[in-house]
C-alpha cells in the first residue's frame, strides 16, 4: 500500500532575528516553538535568498531565486504566470490555502504592472468579502498587509474585525486609514482579541478543521506579521520583559574601517549616502540606507517590545499546534517555522534591515517536525536556503518536482538520511538600476559579498570570526582565498541556472 501523502503546514514570521527562539537564547520565551524543535530537528544554518519581504516570500512558493522568478526587490510584482508549488499541489488532489501576510505585490500598482494588493482595492472591503482566491497556486487566501498599526490595514482582517464586533477598528491604525497618534510607542491599544495573531490563529485553524472532516490532504500557509516593526504590542506583552536585564547587541569601535562606505556611513548623524551606483533622478533610497545611531535607552525598550512580539505570535502558533494535534493531524502533516529575513536591533551598530549581509540580517530561524520522518530533538547545521522549501515540501508528499525550480530537495537532510544537500548558498539582493546591488556566497566555513560595480566587498572567516567584525576582503595574506572563493561563487550561479527542459538530442 503507498505511504499516505502528508499535509504541509508552513507557519512564518516577519523579520525575526535567528537567534530569538528560547531554545537558543534563555532571554526570550517561546515554549510552542521550543516545543517544536523538541519533537523535530532545528537547523542552525538556514537563510533567506533576499533579505526583504517580497522576494524571499515570492522564492518560497517558485522554489526559485528572486533573479530567476522576476520578483528581484520590494516594489515589484511576482508575475502572475510564475509556475507556484501550490499549483503544482492543486494538480495533484491538494487544498491550498494562505493565511496572513502575502507581500507578491507592491502597495503601488500601475496600468502596466496592476497590483491586487495596492490601493484603494487594498480598502475596499466590498472586494473582499467575495475574493477568496486563486491567488498564485492558492485556492484560498485570507489576506492582510499592514505590520502592527500601518495605515495599510484591510482585506480580509478588517472585515474579520468588523464581523467580530470591533467597528471602530480604525482607531487602533494611523491616519488617513485610522486616527491613532502617531507619536504612541511600543504599547498597542488594540484588544488582543482583535489583534492578527489571534485572526490569523482563527483562520488557520478554521480551515484544518474543514481538511480534517472532508480527508482533505493540504498544503497551508500561515503567515504571521510579527516581530516586523513598528515595535508595538497589546498589553500585556508590552511589559513581559524588563529592558533593564536584556543584553543590548553592540558594534565595535572601529569595526566598519575595513568594510563597504555604507557601512560607515550608518554611524554618522546626518550621512550623505553612497547607495546609489550611478545618475539616481528618481531612485529610491535603500531599506537601511541612512544613520543607524540610536539612544541606548530607546534600543534597550525596543528590543523588550521585540520579545514582546515574538513572546505574543508564539501563543497563537502553540494554538494552532495544539488544535492540529486535537484533530489527529499531527502524524500525518509536515510542520515547518521559518521567516522571511532576518533584523538588526544593534548588531554591528545596525538596526533592522539593509544592504548589509551579517548572519543576523540573512540567516533565518528554522525548524521541521513530522513525527516518524524527522528525527526528534535533533539541531544540524546542514546548510538550508528557503528557496528549496517548494522542491522539498513536493518530494516529501512523493510528488514531481517541475523542472524549472531551482531550489534543492533537502528531503534526505530533514529526514537524517544525508549529511547534507548543498555546499553553499547564495543570497542576492537587488534593488533599482541605480541602487547598491550586492549578492553573498557562503559555504561551510566562509562568506564573501560581491557589488556590482565596485571594486570593494566582505570576505568572513565565519569559523574562526563568527562575530564578524574581521573583513579580509583586502586582507593580503587572503587574497588567494578571495581568489577561490569568488571562483566558486561563480560556479554556484552558474549551477543556479534554471534548465526548464531537458535538452532534445538531434534538434
């Protein structure tokens, strides 16, 4: 008799730091995902292929690199005729489903490049009372955009607000959508009741109710929007941890000496920014791209709100678990927590995100559980990228997996089988034409970050300098290492390359 197919539950945050899981760092507290790691392995060594939303997330569901799926930066689109893993589950007998933040389109469309999530079809609840979907492979879609109080707020989670009772939900979210004061930090007034993660919790788990009683196989996403800022959180998350007793990252003096201009520049007042590589009439300036010089104090009580955050998400996540255990879904589904990209909260001198490619920014949280399949209580540092999640999730549930994904299928790692998949990843971030356009290599034991353009970059020795504070990139004595490291960072894109058939001979 063959094996029966699993389901998929793919659970995800926002811009969550690698190292905010209790099972790693005692100083936050995240009993259901440390629950998790407990009964399936955690991967030390995973990382995004784009340190923002849209292309990572668009990667997640081609199993493709941001350069390969069109999807290169925030502010662009993921073509709607991009090939998903979840049409490819559609084919085969799969419900296929998207909770929560979606982010393949930009808030900004235009007569050429329209976009569904944009404004004013973004807040215009009539819509979306009847749109469900399909939605880029997903026959059903509850969506949301905002992060905490953005005025972006809409969708699907407003009307759930509406329904639930809250009909002046527009006070708890910033002008010209709400009238919240914009000066209001870290603490959200918003009740928890009718904050996302509860609805996102709500969804999700409405719809593993419906796959249990109609046998339905599924592949279902549930996507949390937290710990992206604006540091707010509903009482009483806003003071579970005492700024006082949490250690605060710092930089080194001096340690930016040796790196890319940028790097300097984030430490100045007022920085006149190199971000730009050629004429930029009217380009816009980076994620990161300005001072990154913060109080101590405000640092201190940011980092307590962060906690806060992913203390609140990791309650609704332990609900969801709960009530898929509840409805005897536990064996028979692949579980997986990840996030988008990484954050800085002083790391370096940096805060939150930018063309700066340390662990922190591009290495990602990242468990498995599916129990009899994936060992327990197990931690590899198996190199994992989130671009082989779609070509993975497909050989897990012994499907096909369509030729032109790139990704690589890490079945055989999940399951401790194989020692590993691959010898390296790459992470490529990419913006404008005129804009800083940078991508990383790295291997067991090194990282390299090229610019296109320029003749500067990174080299780190992650063994000996996990830290990062030592960039050999002009270091003499490593300059035969640079020399192999980009050959093999060349080779590496060039093994990326999608071949999306097989070569006819004779033609």
């Amino acid at each position: 008799m063959a094996e029966k197919r699993p389901n998929i539950l793919l659970i995800t945050s926002d811009q969550q730091h690698w190292n905010t899981l209790g099972v790693l760092n005692p100083e936050v507290q995240t009993p259901n995902l440390d629950g998790l790691a407990e009964e399936g392995t955690l991967f030390t060594r995973a990382y995004c292929p784009n340190p923002t939303c849209t292309p990572t997330r668009a990667s997640i569901i081609t199993g493709k690199y941001p350069s390969q799926h069109l999807a290169y930066s925030l502010g662009t689109k993921l073509p709607e005729n991009q090939y998903t893993v979840g049409d490819h589950f559609l084919q085969y007998g799969y419900a296929t489903a998207l909770v929560g933040k979606a982010h393949f389109q930009p808030l900004q469309g235009t007569e050429e490049f329209p976009s569904l999530e944009a404004y004013p079809l973004l807040q215009d609840l009539e819509f979306w009372k009847d749109y469900h979907g399909r939605f880029y492979g997903f026959d059903d879609i509850a969506l949301a955009r905002n992060h905490t109080n953005e005025a972006h707020v809409g969708q699907h989670y407003a009307l759930w607000m509406e329904e639930k009772g809250l009909l002046n939900w527009k006070d708890y979210f910033l002008p010209p959508t709400g009238t919240m004061d914009r000066h209001q930090k870290h603490t959200w007034d918003i009740p928890e009741e009718y904050h996302y993660n509860t609805w996102i919790a709500e969804e999700t788990i409405g719809r593993l109710e419906k796959y249990r009683e109609e046998k339905q196989p599924f592949f279902l996403w549930a996507s949390f929007f937290d710990p992206h800022p604006d540091y707010l959180v509903p009482r009483p998350w806003d003071t579970m941890y005492d700024p006082d007793t949490i250690t605060v990252p710092e930089g080194k003096p001096g340690e930016h000496r040796n790196n890319p201009p940028h790097f300097q520049m984030t430490q100045e007042e007022n920085p006149d920014f190199s971000c730009f590589i050629g004429p930029h009439e009217g380009a816009h300036a980076l994620h990161g791209c300005h001072s990154h010089l913060q109080d101590r104090e405000t640092l201190k009580k940011d980092i307590a709100i962060y906690y806060g955050m992913v203390s609140m998400m990791d309650k609704y996540i332990g609900r969801i678990l709960r009530r898929l255990d509840e409805l005897g879904l536990k064996e028979d589904t692949i579980v997986v927590f990840t996030t988008d990209h990484g954050h800085f909260f002083g790391q370096h001198g940096l805060i939150r995100k930018g063309p700066f490619h340390y662990e922190d920014m591009i290495k990602v949280p990242f468990i498995v559980r599916y129990p009899g399949r994936v060992p327990p209580g197990q931690s590899s540092s198996a190199l994992q990228t989130l671009v082989d999640l779609a070509p993975t999730f497909l050989t897990m549930a012994g499907l096909p997996v369509p030729r032109e994904m790139t990704g690589v299928d890490q079945s055989g790692v999940w399951k401790g089988d194989s020692p590993a998949a691959r010898d390296h990843i790459i992470c490529e971030n990419r913006h404008e034409p005129d804009t800083m356009h940078l991508k990383t290599y790295v291997n067991e034991r090194f990282k390299i970050t090229v610019y296109y353009g320029r003749s500067y970059g990174e080299l780190f020795d992650l063994q000996e300098d996990p830290g990062e504070w030592n960039n050999l990139w002009d270091d003499p004595a490593s300059q035969e290492l640079k020399q192999d490291l980009l050959l093999a960072f060349l080779h590496g894109e060039m093994g990326k390359e999608p071949l999306w058939m097989p070569r006819v001979w004779g033609a």
